[in-house]
C-alpha cells in the first residue's frame, strides 16, 4: 500500500491494538483465572494449579476426554485417506464440473445445526443405534471436506511433470504415488490431518445430535456445556484452557508445516 | 500421474461415497421430512402435507425468523466493520509483518466455540469481572445485567465470526494495486473519494463472502443465543433444536431448517453476484 503518514500510521496501529484486545482479552481472563487459587473471577488469591488437578480426579471429564480422543482420532485418520484421494481424483481431472465442487464445498458451509439433525433423522429412521461410531462416521463428513481442501491448495502448485517422469521411468501408478506424489505433498497432507483433528475435538453440535442417548458416548465439548449451563466454575476454566491449548498446538504445528491452512 | 478421468473418478469415489450417503441421503431425508405429517404422539405420519410450511409464516415462528434476522443482521454489520478496519489495518502494515498478524487475528477462529462464547459469560455476568471492575471503580448500584441480552448475543456472534470477516476482507485488500490509489489522489481525488470509489468497489468480493458467512452462521446459531441469551431470545437455530430434542415435531423442524438452507443458498447466490460485479467494477478501474 502507499506511503502513509505518520498520523495515519499511529491511526492504524491503534486499530490493530484494539483488535487485537478484543479478540485476546476473554481468552486471557479465562486462562489467568484457571490458576486462581481462590477460584473465583472477583479477587486473585495467589497462584494454584489445584483446579487441573481437580480435573484429573473428575471421572466423567476423563472418560470425556479419552472418548473426544478416540473420536478424532478415528475420524482424522479416515478422513485424511479420503479427503486426499478425493483432492488428488479432482485435481487430476479434466474438467471440474460445478455439481462436484458444490458437494466438496457443502460440509463446510452447511449450517451444523442441519447437518446434525439430518444426520440424527438418518440414523433414528433406519433404525441404526447410535454412539461413539455414529459421532466418528458424521465428524468424517467434515473433516474430509477439510483435508481436501488443504491437500487440493498444495496440488494447485503441484508440477505433475515429475509424476510423468516417473510413469516414463517404468514406475507402476501406485509406486509413483507412494515414492514422488506423496513424500512431496506429505506436508499439506499432515496439515489437513491435524486440521481436521482439532475441528473433530472441538465440534459439539453434530457430536450432540449424532451420540445417542447415555453417557457412555459424551465427547468433551459435550461435557463443557453441560458444565457451562450450571455457570461459571474453576474447573471449566482450566479445561477450557487445556483444550485452547490442544487447538493451538495443533494448529500452530498446521501452519509451519503449510502456509495457507488457517491464513495465507 | 497424468490427467485420466477414470482413475480420477476412483480416486473420488470413497470420498463421494461417503459423502453421498452421510451428507445428501440425509439432508433429502430431510427435505422429504418436511412434507409429511407429525404423528399424534410425535414420531411421523406419512402422509403429504405443506402445512409445516404453511406454519412457517405463522407470526409467532415468522417473527422468531425476524428476531434471527435482525440479531444476526446486526451483528454482521458490526463485524463487517470492525473486521474490515482490521484487515484494512494489517494490509497496511509492512509486508513482511503481514502473515504474522494475520495468523493472530485469525487463530482464535480455529480453537474451541463453546469456550470462546463462555470466555463472554466470566466476562458478563452479574458476578462477573465487567461487574468487579465497576465495583472497583466506585459503581454501588445494582450489578448491570449485560448476559442473557441481545446485546450480548450480538457481541458473542461478533467475537466468534470476526476472525472470518478479517481473512475474507484481507484477501482482496493485500492484492490491491497501491498504483490505483495513488493515481485517483493524483488525480485529485479526496481519501475518502478514494477509498469510496477506488478501494471500496475492488474489495466488495471479500466484504460479501465475510457478511454472507457470518449471517448464515449467526441466523442458524444455537450455542450463542444458548449460552449468551439465556434461552431468552429463540433464534432459528434453537427452534430447530426444539423439534427434534423436546418438542418431538420433526416434520416442522424438517421444514425450519429447509428455510435455514434456503436463505444460505440464496444469500450465497447473491454473494456470488456481487463477487462478479465487484470483479467487473475493479477491471473498469483498472482500466479508466
């Protein structure tokens, strides 16, 4: 952009400053009061760690904890062979038509809320008993929109040359997949996964409607806001901030291996 | 792997696979559900009926869609502004600083909803810290309630979408020819005329794609108004959760969330117009 001067400069610093307060400061007061002894947001009594130690004696938040993992797990790594096959089928095809490009790019904008219910209307009519797999099989839905998405930027860029040279050489396809096409795409690769392992910990409504009755299937978002509806308590703050800090690794990780996961 | 449209259509065909039978079977399940009838004990009659649709424009449902609407109206307009300012902001910063700012702006877009809408609940609650730094400030009265308000739904909606708005806006702001500019201000041209008609048309792309998504996320919202409104304020998104987990009316939940899908489509339509008509205003620029 053109030269600025120096009031204009001050003018935009001070909006990035107030942007960034705003966007930073609820998250902050969160996590500075998850090591507040006292516990309360009122008055900081010194500094404890006692509240994640409460969490590790809280059953029903392990067992949430082990079963979010158990499905983003499963989910990612689903997701992320069919999400980048998917990016690979589209991006080596001739002509894209646009019916496909809807379908790839609908579970990212398809309102949560009607997708947890179609999918819950899907699984009560036929009858299909829901649980841990039924949150695993709808978070693939997502999550593999999301992969491709990721791997189809990196195969934007991709010089398909070396593949020919490669076929020239006598390689087999799938030699030439496992040997040239994959160690060089590897890195968008593990970005999409680990994209989509955060979006499969954090999501909670699809989990909501897609669990089935019981607690047994309870994911962790679930957990938190049946904890939130009863107010404001020290547990949830130092879960809360466990989890931001899960979303962030993983995301940081995300980008340093591909420019353009979360921004360009 | 040279371009073979047969391979390629196995190698989408897991995918497609899945995604045809856990996203359109359901979601035409759905669009079927609409137009069928709700059984006497809940549960569905199949029998053929619009009156689920018909019960759309009922004035008590209508004007939930009207609260939805302007609730989530306003909060785009809030967040198209400010997150406008802010992109505008870090385009102008040095180049080399640019990613930088904008993986912070856009980060707490990518940890968890249900934490961030309650990061606003410690903040507004009548015990909360907003309260506590009145109190420190000399305030007696009564704690002022600011949870459970429009106002703070609005605020949570903004807080959650803002990040989108700053990536969509950044776009087309970093792309920007800086010539442009300088030729309308040698030209004369105030920089507010400047920014109104040189600026303004060339990033309406990324301006639209921002109030789009966040007014179909906001409109179809069900954490926020949840959490933040108390249960006060019935948005579509806890209306649609009502048929299905309390009310047991699936058929007229079925046809909410068609009306959900029907204004995304719609807005996406004319997202995607006014996409083209900025494109074709940048290139009149470009070349006047």
């Amino acid at each position: 952009m053109a030269e600025r001067t120096p009031a204009s400069r001050v003018g935009l610093i001070s909006v990035l400053i107030l942007i960034f307060a705003f966007l930073y400061i609820p998250i902050a007061v969160l996590v500075i009061l998850s090591f507040n002894a006292g516990g309360m947001p009122t008055a900081w009594t010194g500094f404890s760690v006692k509240w994640y130690g409460a969490l590790l004696g809280n059953a029903d938040i392990l067992q949430a904890a082990l079963n979010t993992l158990i499905v983003a797990v499963i989910s990612t790594l689903i997701a992320t062979a069919l999400g980048t096959l998917l990016a690979l089928g589209i991006e080596t095809r001739r002509r894209k038509g646009r019916a496909l490009e809807a379908l790839v790019f609908a579970p990212m904008i398809i309102p949560d809320i009607v997708l947890a219910i179609a999918l819950l209307s899907f699984f009560s009519l036929l009858k299909f008993p829901m649980g841990l797999h039924t949150i695993i099989l709808s978070h693939v839905v997502f999550n593999l929109a999301f992969v491709s998405a990721v791997v189809r930027a990196r195969l934007k860029t991709f010089d398909w040359s070396v593949t020919e040279a490669s076929a020239d050489l006598g390689a087999s396809a799938f030699t030439t997949f496992r040997r040239v096409t994959l160690p060089l795409i590897l890195p968008a690769v593990i970005a999409g996964a680990l994209l989509a392992f955060t979006l499969s910990v954090d999501e909670f409504i699809i989990a909501f409607f897609t669990a089935g009755a019981g607690r047994s299937s309870t994911t962790l978002p679930m957990q938190i806001f049946a904890m939130i509806r009863f107010g404001v308590t020290p547990e949830i703050n130092a879960l809360a901030t466990l989890v931001m800090i899960v979303s962030v690794t993983a995301l940081t990780l995300s980008q340093r291996l591909n420019r353009g996961v979360i921004a360009p | 792997m040279t371009p073979s449209n047969a391979r390629s259509t196995l190698l989408m065909a897991p995918a497609l696979a899945w995604l045809t039978a856990l996203m359109v079977v359901p979601c035409g399940l759905i669009l079927a559900l609409g137009f069928f009838r709700r059984g006497t004990y809940g549960g569905i009659e199949y029998t053929f009926t619009l009156e689920n649709f018909g019960l759309l424009l009922d004035p008590l449902y209508a004007g939930i869609f009207l609260t939805s609407a302007r609730i989530a109206g306003t909060a785009t307009l809030i967040a198209v502004v400010i997150g406008y300012a802010a992109a505008y902001a870090i385009a102008a910063a040095p180049r080399h600083r640019q990613p930088i700012l904008l993986f912070f702006a856009v980060l707490p877009f990518w940890s968890n909803y249900l934490i961030r809408t309650y990061a606003w609940i410690v903040l507004l609650n009548r015990e909360g810290l907003i309260t506590h730094g009145l109190r420190m400030l000399g305030y007696e009265g009564e704690p002022p309630s600011m949870l459970y308000t429009e106002g703070a739904v609005i605020t949570g909606l903004v807080y959650n979408y803002l990040p989108f708005v700053i990536l969509a806006c950044y776009a087309p702001l970093s792309r920007l020819n800086p010539e442009l500019a300088e030729a309308s201000r040698d030209l004369g041209a105030s920089a507010f005329t400047t920014f109104r008609r040189v600026i303004l048309p060339m990033t309406v792309p990324g301006i639209a794609a921002g109030a789009v998504f966040v007014f179909v996320l906001s409109i179809g919202n069900f954490i926020t108004p949840a959490l933040l409104g108390g249960g006060r304020f019935q948005m579509i998104g806890n209306l649609v959760y009502a048929q299905f987990l309390t009310a047991n009316d699936w058929p007229f939940g079925a046809a909410l969330s068609m009306a959900l899908i029907a204004i995304m489509m719609g807005l996406l339509t004319l997202q995607t117009f006014a996409a083209e008509k900025g494109a074709g205003e940048a290139r009149e620029a470009a070349d006047g």
